[in-house]
C-alpha cells in the first residue's frame, strides 16, 4: 500500500512546483523531521519521531521539486490535496553506509535521521526513499503533516552562541553554512575561532569556490563541550562532547562521524544554516562526509585543510571518492549500473558525464569508487582522491559549479 501512496504523491502526472513562487506553498519557516531509520541488510524501516518548527527558512527558494543530485535517498513533499510535488532533496545517510558492511548480514541497528523542508502553508504528504546501489528504492516511508498540529514543537528561541564568518552578497538567495564546535571547550572556543578561519580560508582557495564565494553565507556556531577532544575507542578513550562524536565508526580507525544528529540540529536550532561543517578539536586523523547531512574533520592534524574541502566534496557535491586500495575494496558500485555521483562512471551512461569533456583532457582511469575494476575517474588525481594533489579535477569543478548555480542563479 505504501508503495501505491508514494506513486501516487511523488510522481502523480501534473506540473511540478519547478517555476512556481515559493510564498504560493510556503512560510519562512522551517519543519525539522526526526526520523529513526532501521533494519538489516534485507529489511529497512523508517519512523517519525517528532516535528519541529523552528524560525527562518535557509534552504532552496527556487527550483523547488527538482534535485541537482540524485543521492541514495530523497525526501519529497506533495500537496495534500492536489498531489503536486512542491519540493524535493537528495540525501544519503549512515544507515545506508551500514547497510553495506557485514555487520547488517545479522545485525539489527537504528539510526537518527534529520531532515530539513520549508514550512507548508497547507497539509502536506511527506514520502522518503531510499535507494540501493542498483538505484532501486528499498524502502519507502510517507506521512502527512498538517501545518496546525499542535504537537508540532517550537524551538530555536534559544540559541547557541554563534558569529557570523562572512556574510553573502545576497542573504535571501545564498548558500549557508555552519561551522559547529565539536570537542572543544568554553576557554577554547578562541582555538575554535581560528579553527573555523582556516578551513574557510581552504575552501575559498579551491575553484570553483573562490569565484562564487560572494554567494556563501557563513556562521561559527560555539558548541561548549564538558571534555577537550573526542572519542577514540580503539584506545578505551571515551569523551563528554558536545556531539558525542567518535573515531572507529564501522571499526575503521580513521572514520570520524557522530550518530547524534538530533543533537547537533538542538545546536543548531534557530541560527541560519543548511549545509554543516563539524570541526573536531583533535590531532587524530580523520572524518567523513554524507550528502545533505554533515561534514566532519580533525583539525590538529596537517591534513585538516586538504580534508575539510574534500569532506565537503562529499557532503555539499555529492561527489564520490575517486580512490581505491588493494586491501579495502568495497562493491559499493556494480559495474551494470551507472553510479549518480557527477565524478565517476562505470561507462553505462557514459555521456551524462563528462564525455563532453575527452576534447579538454578529461579521460578514463581505472580505479574509483573503492574499486580497482570497472569504476573510473576521468583525471590521474583529484581533491577526491588524494590529500596531496591541490586542487579538485576539472570534471569535480564543474559539478560543484552547476550545483552551486542551481541553488543561487536566478530562474
């Protein structure tokens, strides 16, 4: 039945809200969706948790039921009463990630899961997909919010302290961001600050970030923790944080994430934000990026600037990793089925990538995607690829382009 339902809302054969006025659906004013994701490896199941208004709307004002990426879910909102679709985001998430790992063959484990939409002025159909590897939806979830329920919670009257880093040249058609403290203390918060430059500072210094920086808006969000640093169970070290964050996440030593999203959104709550960037006080190495959810990085350690703008990559682009290793090959991408990510190909669907782009150098290299068969990148070496090549490769920069003009070109 519930497959019927998401037919019937996600692609009900009207016009989309592609061209229409955001204020003809919308309030400026955001719904904050908890979610708990959960399951195996061959059943996945997602719940409400609990909605969430909170003041100002600081995502997409345009283009509004289109996505520039596909990501390994989407979230898609319809008109209760005409089915049109009149707002869409792409997403990929942690559960998913699991879901790959041999773990999810006997294990069962839940997730959080936030997402983000504009405040409806009218009721509202809700679905999320989730997608596998092989595109296909897995698991779909849809439900109806009704922009008077009385359970729906108002928060972001209190807010974190935060700075404004710099300002866009157009605050109601921008791109934001939000740095937040993780693991640093109340008398560190002057590290912080610094911390916060530095990664701005590497981020403008990448094309094509440094051209369009007039359209980023940023903000440093000073989230006190009770301990200085951050987990790192391999070593039984185990922190009071203001994230919770930790190394080791699915046993990898070097993968630093936080599960605690409901968190890092409490943190959050009524400071103008969409895309974030978690700052981790540690000299450890290591992070991770999820499309539409977080970005993570170390920042003690000498890679924190080429890693922070590769997270990024991950997180804002939707951009896949472009290496791959001998002993950590994962089948993350069959090699029958063209990946979604901009920046990599299994030749399938080889002329929505950058076939256009052979006559300038662009080419086909082996080795991508955590496969050293059948997955290509089209340069020897990208940002995406390793710490020390300087820049992202010309087919990543024209991803990052696009995506960056469909949010903030005008129509």
């Amino acid at each position: 039945m519930r497959l019927l339902i998401l037919a019937f809302c996600a692609f009900f054969a009207i016009p989309s809200a592609k061209s229409q006025d955001f204020n003809s659906f919308f309030r400026d004013s955001t719904i904050r969706i908890d979610y708990t994701f959960a399951g195996n490896a061959k059943v996945q199941n997602m719940y409400v948790d609990k909605l969430n208004m909170i003041p100002g709307w600081y995502g997409k004002h345009r283009r509004l039921a289109e996505v520039p990426v596909e990501g390994n879910g989407q979230i898609i909102v319809c008109d209760h009463h005409t089915k049109q679709v009149i707002y869409k985001n792409s997403f990929s998430t942690l559960f998913q990630e699991w879901l790959s790992y041999p773990e999810a063959e006997t294990t069962q484990r839940s997730f959080e899961n936030v997402f983000l939409i504009p405040m409806p002025k009218d009721t509202v159909d809700v679905t999320v997909n989730l997608f596998d590897n092989r595109r296909e939806i897995t698991a779909t979830l849809t439900h109806t919010i009704c922009p008077t329920d009385i359970l729906i919670r108002h928060i972001g009257k209190d807010k974190t302290p935060y700075e404004i880093i710099r300002q866009a040249k157009d605050t109601s058609n921008c791109i934001h961001i939000a740095y937040v403290a993780e693991g640093y203390q109340e008398q560190e918060m002057d590290v912080f600050m610094n911390d916060v430059q530095t990664a701005v500072d590497a981020l403008f210094a990448h094309s094509p970030f440094d051209k369009l920086r007039d359209r980023f808006n940023i903000v440093a969000v000073k989230s006190a923790s009770k301990d200085s640093g951050t987990s790192i169970p391999h070593d039984g070290k185990w922190l009071e944080t203001a994230l919770g964050s930790h190394f080791d996440t699915f046993y990898s030593d070097r993968y630093l994430t936080t599960l605690n999203l409901k968190q890092l959104h409490d943190i959050l709550s009524g400071i103008p934000y969409e895309h974030i960037i978690v700052l981790v006080n540690t000299e450890n190495y290591g992070g991770g990026g999820i499309l539409n959810s977080y970005n993570l990085s170390m920042t003690h350690h000498r890679s924190f600037k080429s890693v922070v703008v590769h997270e990024f990559g991950h997180s804002f682009a939707g951009l896949a990793d472009e290496y791959a290793y001998e002993s950590e090959q994962i089948p993350m991408y069959p090699i029958d089925i063209e990946p979604w990510e901009p920046n990599i190909t299994t030749l399938k669907d080889f002329d929505s990538k950058w076939k256009d782009m052979q006559p300038e150098g662009a080419g086909l290299h082996e080795g991508a995607g955590y496969s050293l068969k059948g997955v290509y990148r089209a340069y020897e070496d990208c940002r995406m690829r390793t710490n020390e090549h300087p820049e992202f490769c010309p087919v990543c920069q024209r991803a990052i382009e696009r995506l960056i003009r469909f949010y903030t070109d005008p129509e």
